[in-house]
C-alpha cells in the first residue's frame, strides 16, 4: 500500500521474489456456480461470478480491486487463496501452478497466502480465546515458534496494537476494530508473502476505518507484505494502491496504476465509480462540476448482457458494443482498458453512433453538492488515510527497522478455508 514515494523505500519484500517480480499470476480465471433445480438436481444455469480474469500481482505491491456489490470480488479473492475450485483458467503462485492443488498440496501454500475477512464478527470463533485463535496456525501448520506460542502470539498482539495481557479474553470483549486487529495477526502468523484482505474495514465504524486501513500500510512496510485489497469504496484504496483493478460483472474492466487511473480514468465504468468518490480537499469540492451517477443495478451474472456487459448502463454505449466483447488491452502504458470508446484516448470504433435510447436511461449527470452530502463519512476515512499516508513518507529514510522486523503471525485460514470451501464451493 503505498505513495509512490513509499512503494520505492519498502525495504523488506518477503522472500518470495525481488519487489516488482511476478508473486501471482492469474490466466483466463473462471468461477461459474451451478444452478441446479428439480428432483434430479438438473443443472439449468449458472451464476457467472468471475468469468475470464487476468492480471498478476507483483511482490511488495498493493492491488486494491474494486467495483459495485455482486461483480465478484469476493469470488476472486477466494479463487486465488484457493477457498474455491475454479471452473476454468489457471493460478500461478511464484510461478508454481496451484490452480487444482487439494487439501495436501495447498497445506505448505497455505503459510504463504492468508485472508483477512470482511466481518470480524463472524470470522472468529466466540468460544475460543484470541490466545486460540491467534496461536491456531501454529497448530494447524505444526509449526513451533521460537520461545512458544504463547510468546509468539503476545508478540503478535502487540505488533497489531492490542495488549498482550488480553491473551486469555474472549472475542466478544473487543471492539469491531480490535477485533479486526485480531484478524489481522491471525493472518499474519506465519510470515505470509501474500495476504488478500476481502473488504477489511467495511464493516468498522468509520472512525476506526482509518486506523485499521493505517494498521495494515504499516505493516506492509515492516514486514515486506504483498497485498490484494478488496473494496468497493475507491475512497478505501485509493491511498493504499499501487495498482487498481477496476472490476464489472465478474470482468476486469481496467487495471491500471494508482495515479494513471485517478488522473484519466480510461473506462465509462471507472469513470462513473470515480464520480462517487468524494474530494476530501474543500477547495476542489468547491469547484463547480458534475458528477456521472449511475442508475439501475448490476445486470445478474446469470445471463449478462451481450457484447460490452457495461452497455446497458453506459452513456457512450453504441452498436458495436452491444455486440462485440472489447478486450482488455493496454491502451496507454500500464493502464489495461476494455472499451471501445474509451475516455482520455481515441476513440477505439468511431464509426458507431451512440445508442440514444440506452444513453439516456443509462447514467445521470448530478451537480457535485447535491453527493457532496452524503460522500461526507467516506471523505473522512479517505482524509484520514490519505494524511497518514503522507506522514509515513519520512518512514523510508529508515529501512533498517523494515529488514529486522519480524513478521507477526497467526492466521490459518486453512481452518476458515476448510469451512468456507465447503460452504461455499458447491
Ligand atoms: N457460493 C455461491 N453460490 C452461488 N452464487 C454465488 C456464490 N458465491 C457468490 N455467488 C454469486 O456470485 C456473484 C458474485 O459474488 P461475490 O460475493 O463474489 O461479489 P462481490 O463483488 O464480493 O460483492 P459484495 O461487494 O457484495 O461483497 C453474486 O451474484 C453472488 O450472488
Ligand atoms: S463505450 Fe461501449 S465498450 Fe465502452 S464501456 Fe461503454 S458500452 Fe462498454
Ligand atoms: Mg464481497
């Protein structure tokens, strides 16, 4: 996570590759979720959650994902943490594929590769003790740590700013935030080069949204953590990215680097998502501007809709669009864009006309005052991230603290990866 200030001093990248070197490779994923009906369990469709994705995450980096609620971001985070069994395309992990690895063969992977999960509520057992469940990887991996799992798992505690004291307490005595905190030192037990951390402040308060968003940079700089972020609040990600996958009905739309994507988004979609962030900064609030609001929901993953899936609600929509795909294709240096008409960028099939009738029920154009109002909460998170982004650049003069750090530790998801894969990967 990180300015680009910050991403050129993390000094210790996890031992899987120099930073910048391919960690993850992902080629032409596919999950496809069976719907079955009748007696006989026919299977008469299927829900298309992610439907022919790649990209590659680099070591040292952050990859935040982003896009509305239902385009799969989840379904992702869980393919490439291998929670779920693709239906189709391939998992490379330090160029190694994992894509159809079992139990036996993800069990050394699994130290590498963690989750923080979106509810901290759920995702830690109430009957145990954070001593149990922090220390629980260590069983699980039977790994013994240098002085003991008790020692380790204080350590632990306390790298994620919670006392070690409270070792022996129970989750339903801390707070969302602390909570999370515990997630995260989970995650953290066995020094992972990876950690995908599925909307990991959302269901915080705002007010310790900030914190927790902090918690984890900092950690990344200490640690040499590579980390894919998902949320669907670009406020979120915004100053924790160095690269940003922009996602749409289980498609990458755009995938391009933090500052090309905020300075001339290329895609109607990301566009339109940018519309809704809010500008922290009053002065620029003040500008006058319009904003796109888009209207309608998420078209179902069942039966998207033919050729550019975004074109029932793109203002730009024509012909070719309702009937031909665009390929995602790097139009402008590290920036990816699937759009026949993109923006900031010539067009791509200028002969078309835009399809008036969809135009005009597609988006809104709304004066910035009138979402100014309700963008208030996030533009706080968003301040609070940003302004602690700033103050961590002086952090790189100091490298040394970065290499002999020691990673916290705890998290096998592997137990919560047992239980969400059958939950789930039906
Ligand atoms: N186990 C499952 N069985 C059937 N359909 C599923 C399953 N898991 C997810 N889906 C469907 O796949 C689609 C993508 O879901 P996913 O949870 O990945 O979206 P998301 O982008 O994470 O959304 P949100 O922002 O709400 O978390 C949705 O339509 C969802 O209903
Ligand atoms: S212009 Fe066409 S291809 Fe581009 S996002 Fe809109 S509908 Fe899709
Ligand atoms: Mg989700």
């Amino acid at each position: 996570m990180t300015t680009p200030a910050k991403s050129e001093g993390t000094a210790a990248v996890k031992d899987g590759g120099a930073p910048g070197e391919t960690l993850l490779k992902v080629t032409g994923l596919q999950k496809h979720f069976p719907i079955k009906k009748g007696l006989l369990q026919r299977q008469v469709g299927a829900v298309r959650a992610v439907d022919g994705i790649d990209f590659e995450v680099r070591s040292g980096e952050t990859l935040g994902v982003v896009g509305e609620s239902g385009c799969g971001k989840s379904t992702m985070g869980r393919l490439i943490t291998r929670l779920l069994e693709p239906t189709a395309g391939t998992i490379e992990f330090e160029g190694k594929d994992i894509t159809h690895l079992g139990v036996g063969g993800m069990r050394p992977m699994r130290r590498d590769v963690q989750m923080i999960f979106q509810d901290p509520y759920s995702s830690l057992n109430p009957r145990h003790t954070i001593g149990t469940i922090v220390g629980a990887p260590f069983r699980l991996q039977g790994v013994e740590p240098e002085g003991g799992v008790k020692k380790e798992v204080q350590r632990l505690l306390s790298v994620v700013g919670l006392n070690p004291e409270h070792y022996n307490r129970y989750p339903h005595e801390f707070s969302g935030g602390q909570r999370q905190r515990i997630g995260i030192a989970r995650a953290l037990a066995l020094k992972p080069k990876l950690v995908v951390a599925d909307e990991p402040v959302s269901a915080l308060d705002v007010s310790i949204q900030a914190q927790v968003v902090n918690l984890m940079d900092d950690l990344q700089e200490e640690l040499g953590l590579t980390y894919v972020i998902i949320a669907h609040d670009l406020s979120v990600v915004r100053h924790v990215s160095d690269r940003i996958a922009v996602m749409y009905l289980g498609k990458i739309v755009e995938l391009a680097d933090r500052d090309s994507l905020y300075r001339a988004p290329m895609h109607p979609y990301t566009k339109a998502l940018m519309s809704a962030v809010p500008i922290p900064d009053p002065r620029r609030r003040s500008a006058k501007s319009e904003r796109i609001l888009l209207k309608g929901d998420v078209p179902s993953p069942i039966s998207p809709p033919s050729g550019c899936r975004f074109h029932t609600r793109c203002w730009k929509a024509t012909e070719i669009c309702r009937t031909t795909e665009p390929k995602l294709v790097e139009l402008k240096p590290g920036q990816q864009v699937a759009c026949h008409h993109p923006e900031n960028f010539a067009d791509q099939a200028p002969q078309d006309t835009v399809l008036l009738s969809a135009a005009k029920e597609a988006a809104e154009l709304v004066a910035d005052e009138v979402l100014a109002e309700s963008a208030e909460t996030s533009a706080a998170v968003a301040a609070e991230v940003a302004g602690h982004a700033e103050q961590a650049e002086p952090a790189k003069a100091e490298p040394a603290k970065a290499e002999s750090a020691e990673p916290a530790g705890a998290a096998e998801s592997g137990a919560d990866a047992a239980e969400s894969q059958e939950s789930t990967d039906k």
